[in-house]
C-alpha cells in the first residue's frame, strides 16, 4: 500500500490528491475507521501509482507583471467568448468573474455565475474556448453526464481535443 498523508475533517466523503511534489493525500470524515480509509487506499493503489508515475513539472510562478496583464486578458476575452457559447445554448450567465483559482480553470455556480482563473490564460486559444464553453453548457446542465457532453458537442464538436490542450505543460 502507498505511503500516505491522512487529513481527517468535518467532510463527508473520502478523498483522494497527488500533490505537484508526489505527496498523496487521503481526506476523510473524523469519524471513518482507519480500516475503511485503508481499504480505499489499496483499492486505489493503481490510480496512485499511474499517477505517480508521470512526470511532474512545478507550476512556474507568476510575476506581478505578467499575472496583471494574464488578468487583464482574462477579462478582454472570457466574456466575449462566454457570450458566444451563451447565445448558441440560448442562456444568459448572471456574471463572469475573474478569480485567482489554482485548481480549476472554471466553473459554474447554481445561481448562474460563471469564473475562471487568470491563470487559464497561459493556455492556447483552442482550450480557453472550451472551458468558456463548457462553463456556458453548465448554464443548461449542472453536471458531467452523457447529456452535457452531447450538449457541449453541438456547440463545439472538437471539444475533445481542446480539452486534451490543458493536459499539456502552459506557455
């Protein structure tokens, strides 16, 4: 079984992350048995190692300089693009906002607010125009199922290999 990191909190659910150093981490309720927490983790033990195994690269840090101009185009293009994929799905977001998320690049509230991370910028154009899109289609449908993504197809039948853009190393 791998070695692990075990933060136990008032959550619900176990969790499982690999941190940009290869540190894993397990989250757990307060009160699940420490055997319940290790049977999860072996049971996962493939998922670990595949991850383990990859190459890791820091994220490069950000300069104010460049994080204020990232942000600046954040704001010039993300609405623009969100109004596109908006009017396709025939949908209108209560806001787009710009945030300084490190973990995901969008992402969509039930009250119909759209963000997205700065840091989304340093991606090519082809991945910037699907997270607007995919935030757009949660606007019609709040989760991953097959519906969404057939959504997201009659809006952008590439999705796929725009998403695979973000897999990659940013500029």
């Amino acid at each position: 079984m791998p070695a692990y990191r075990l933060i136990r909190s008032k959550r619900r659910t176990l969790s499982l992350e690999i941190t940009p150093e290869g540190e894993v981490i397990v989250r757990a309720p307060n009160r699940l048995p420490q055997a319940e927490i290790q049977r999860f983790v072996k049971d996962k033990a493939g998922w670990i190692a595949k991850h383990l195994a990859r190459p890791r690269t820091k994220p490069r840090d950000t300069g104010p300089f460049e994080e204020a101009a990232l942000k600046a185009a954040a704001r010039a293009l993300l609405p623009t693009l969100v109004a596109r994929y908006a009017r396709l799905l025939q949908v209108t977001p209560r806001y787009v906002k710009i945030t300084s998320a490190q973990k995901r690049f969008g992402s969509c509230n039930a009250k119909g607010g759209l963000c997205f991370s700065w840091r989304l910028m340093r991606y090519p154009l082809g991945a910037i125009e699907y997270v607007a899109a995919h935030e757009a289609a949660h606007l019609r449908q709040m989760n991953h199922g097959p519906g969404f993504y057939h959504l997201l197809e009659g809006i952008m039948p590439d999705y796929r290999a725009r998403a695979a853009l973000l897999k990659q190393t940013p500029k």
